[in-house]
C-alpha cells in the first residue's frame, strides 16, 4: 500500500469522492460525515477508454450532474467537475484542482466496485499528496472476501449453493428455513416461448430534460466516433424516475416475467424484463429494496412465485454471484482465454449488418438502445461468437462499451465466464452454445430469415446448426464426461462423418467470410 500522507490542513473538512456507480444517497460515506465535501467527476480519459455507446455516456453523467443537483439542494457542497463541449478533463486534474481550492487533502472513498479503478485509486496518495480512507459498499449484498474464501476453496463454485445460502441470510422468499413454494428455483416454468398476441406492456420512458439534454449535445460533440448515438435517449437519470420505473416494472411486467424471462421478440428489446439493471448499476436503487418489492408483489398476491423468484435470482443470486468470482479472481480472470481463441471482433458486432436475422435483431436493439436483455446476450450475442472463435477479450471489451448497464464487475464473469465459457469453468460446468433449434424455439427471430433452421448443411442452412456441432466435434474430448452434456455427444456420435466434413469446411467458410475489425484497449478511469 502507498504511504499515506498527513493532511497539511487539519480544519478542513474531508471529501467524499464517489465514483459513478456510487450515486445513491444512502451510503454511510455520505451519512456518517454530512460536513465533508462531495467530490463528483466526469473523466474524458473514462469515457475514452473505449468507444462507449454514447447512450450510455449520457445515462452517466446525466445521472451523476442530476445527483450533484439532489446533493446541493439538501444542503451538501459539492465539488462537480463536469464534461464540457471544448477541452480535456480527467479524474487526476480534478482532484489536484479540488485540493487546491479547498484544502481538503483527506479523501473518503466507497470501496470501488472495479479491480482496475482499486488499483489506480491506490497511485493516488503519493502521486498526490493526499490520504484515502476505503469505506464498505453497502450497493452490494455481499462481503467480497468471504465470498473469495468460498470460491477459492472450490474448482466451479456453483451459483446455485451461493443464492441458497445468500437466501437464507437475507430472508428472502424464505418460510423459516425452507423457501417459500418447497422448491429454491422454477426455472422449468420460466421457458415459455413467447406466446402470439400477448399484450406486451410498455417501459416507462422520459422526455430528457434541460440538463439531459445539455449532457447529450456535449456527448454527441465530443465522442462523434463512438458507435450509436445519442438520438432518442430517454432513460430515467433520477431517483424520482428510477422509482417510477420500478413501481411500473412490478405491476406490469413482473407477473408475466417468469413465463417470458427466455423468450426473444422481435422489436421487443426489454420484453417482460425489468430494464432496472442501469439503475442499480450505478446506485440510483438498491438491490435490497428491488428484491423486497418484488417479494412484496408475491405477498399481495399480484405477481406468481414463479415469476417473483425468478427475478430476485437475477439479482440476488447472480448479480451478486458473479460481483464475487470478480473479486475473486481478479486481475487475471479477464484475461484467461481457456480455448486459447485469437480471432479479432467482426466488424458486424458495430454495424449489426448481418443476414442472420437473430444476430441482427439482437445487434440493432444495442445499437439503438445500447441495450438488449440477458438471454440474447447469453444464446445469441456470446454463443455466436464461442462458436466462430472470437478473442473472449475483445467480445468482452465489446460488451462493456456498448451496453448501458455495463460495469467491468458485471460484464467479465458474464462474458469471459459464464457467455463464452473461457474461464475454464470457474463460472459455469459447460459452454453455454446452441444450435439454430434453441433459437427457433425461444424466438420468432427464424421465420423471417434467409437462413433455413432445420438444415445443418447447404448454402441455406443455418450458420448457427453447422457452427454448433463442429464446435462440439471439435471439442469432444473436452465434454465427452460431462454429465451435463451427455445428450449432446449422443447426437453428435449419429452425425455421418461425411456430413461432419461438409460441416467442417461449411463453417471454415462463414467464419473466413466475417472479417474483422480492431478494438480499443482497456484503460483506467
């Protein structure tokens, strides 16, 4: 750890500085010490660290200049450097420019959520001049070492021993110390295709206001190379809007949730899905009180348990699952590479232009909305790009630039481990890969596409069919005992060698016809 430097100023008050996805009004930093200063930043080394969809730029730092208005009207000061449509601003010139104003050489920090924002944050006191004290997050339910203890000690740390056990600790769907329902998960009834005609109900959406909209012109001006565009945003940037939208989620969506949480439609990019992941990311609501209105919902008898469990699984069981394989393993988890893939990102993942029609509906929703939901992220988006090789770093990088909700916490375990099954299998026991089949049956994605779903073979046939069970010829002797994929190695043993070979050089085609295109490195914030 750097030497910690003595405060010159001992009258002055401390800051609190909060990083981005810090922005809730409830941490005991900000409670525990109502004199200190408030120090919020917007950084361009951040939002250049990648080519961020500048949708989710504006989410940010709308969200952050709306705190800092919430803050200075109860009474906080606050030190807000903002973006500004000419100049450059990072996170260093605005501490160095706040001490020098104001004195204030301690600095109160919220353990950061990201490994790679620790280790900067840690340069600081020297390079600056300045002491920093680490606070616990309280925007997650779970102590980070405890759970590494746990998931060292194992080789795949499952999730569904962590939910159950983080179940019981927290009271959640619990009837004493069994759950509620006699059953931990209803996952069997959470597979329904999409059933024609079912009325889908509307996200809330809000008109972008004076500030929002300031926000997006500076965005749109200083990040015009970045993929997407600030046109149409309209997403929630207060805690005001972010309680309408979870008031609306829970009596409009949250019933038919569980039946639809699989399903794929067209046009439909949020579907029954609860679109509160941008929120809670970035601490505009906590988890705790997401997961006690949905139980509430089940109690008043408005939503089914299936449903109801289902969601509180996403959150209480996976969001904070893999908030600890990410502390757990970090910072070589988001470089392992267990299939030793090199194949660069297809230029495709950035334009959508593509004849698959699954892969271009799910693209275009996130090239629009920066934003698609977890099984298209799963079984469309890193299926596809296991199954033609791609580098895990560079569809993991693709990820966190693109989407709204992404943090580094959130997107490594999701992509590198659990959606292209890199991480050797700390995440998860198999490879989550599929042929066109699943595809057809959890969406109408396959009726209007040029590519036939039931022909593994020819030049109409699904690239997703042939790319599947070459991927499975080729790694056979990888999954050949592994009970979870038996099934799929009977299937593969009653393919004609012949059809295996035209398969093979079918897919060599497709994957040599992709292309490819470079992306921007990781950088710190």
């Amino acid at each position: 750890m750097p030497t910690k430097k003595k405060s010159t100023h001992p009258s002055v008050p401390p800051t609190v500085w909060l990083m981005e996805d810090q922005l809730s009004h409830t941490l005991p930093a900000l409670v525990d010490n109502p004199s200190a200063y408030v120090l919020l930043t917007e950084s361009d080394r951040n939002y250049r660290s990648l080519p961020f969809h500048p949708k989710r730029i504006v989410f940010l730092v709308a969200a952050i200049r709306h705190f800092a208005r919430e803050l200075q009207d109860a009474g906080r000061d606050v030190a807000h450097f903002a973006l500004k449509p000419e100049g450059y601003l990072d996170s260093i010139a605005a501490v160095r420019e706040h001490v020098k104003r104001t004195g204030s050489r301690k600095f109160i920090v919220v353990e950061p959520s990201e490994y790679h924002t620790r280790a900067w944050l840690d340069t600081l006191p020297d390079q600056l001049g300045i002491t920093i004290d680490y606070v616990p997050n309280t925007l997650f339910l779970t102590d980070r070492d405890t759970f590494a203890d746990w998931a060292r000690s194992l080789k795949s740390p499952l999730m569904e021993h962590f939910y159950r056990r983080t179940r019981k600790q927290h009271n959640v769907l619990m009837d004493g110390a069994e759950p509620i329902g006699g059953a931990w998960n209803f996952d069997k009834e959470n597979r329904k295709p999409f059933k024609p005609g079912t009325l889908v109900p509307k996200h809330k959406t809000f008109a972008p206001d004076d500030i929002t909209q300031t926000v997006m012109r500076v965005v749109a001006r200083r990040f015009p190379t970045h993929y997407g565009t600030v046109d149409g945003f309209d997403l929630p940037v207060t805690r005001q809007h972010a309680l309408i939208c979870l008031d609306d989620f829970m009596k409009h969506r949250l019933p038919r949730f569980g039946d639809y949480e699989d399903a794929m439609v067209t046009g439909q990019p949020v579907l029954f899905h609860s679109f509160l992941s941008p929120l809670i990311n970035a601490g505009i609501l906590a988890p705790m009180e997401v997961i006690r209105a949905a139980e509430d919902q089940y109690a008043r008898g408005h939503a089914p348990l299936n449903a109801v469990e289902g969601f509180v699984r996403q959150i209480l069981g996976w969001r904070e699952f893999v908030y600890g394989i990410y502390w757990s393993f970090m910072p070589t988890y988001r470089t392992r590479n267990a299939r030793n893939n090199t194949r660069s990102l297809p230029q495709l993942f950035w334009t959508g232009e593509t004849n698959l029609n699954c892969l271009k509906q799910t693209l275009s929703s996130v090239i629009e909305h920066a934003y698609s939901h977890h099984i298209q992220r799963l079984m469309i988006l890193s299926n596809f790009a296991t199954l033609t090789g791609i580098n895990p770093q560079a569809v993991n990088d693709w990820f966190y630039a693109m989407y709204v909700d992404s943090h580094d916490w959130v997107v490594t375990p999701n992509v590198v481990g659990m959606g292209m099954n890199a991480d050797g299998g700390t995440m998860a026991t198999k490879p989550y890969v599929s042929s066109g089949a699943y595809i057809n049956r959890m969406s109408d994605y396959c009726k209007s596409c040029k590519y036939n779903v039931k022909e593994r073979t020819g030049e109409n046939a699904c690239p997703f069919n042939h790319l599947y069970w070459t991927f499975m010829h080729r790694y056979r002797s990888a999954y050949a005992r592994n009970p979870r994929m038996t099934m799929m190695m009977k299937q593969l043993d009653r393919i004609d060698p012949t059809e295996m070979q035209d398969m093979l050089r079918q897919s060599q085609h497709f994957i040599d016809a992709l292309g490819a295109t470079a992306t921007s490195a990781h950088n710190d914030a």
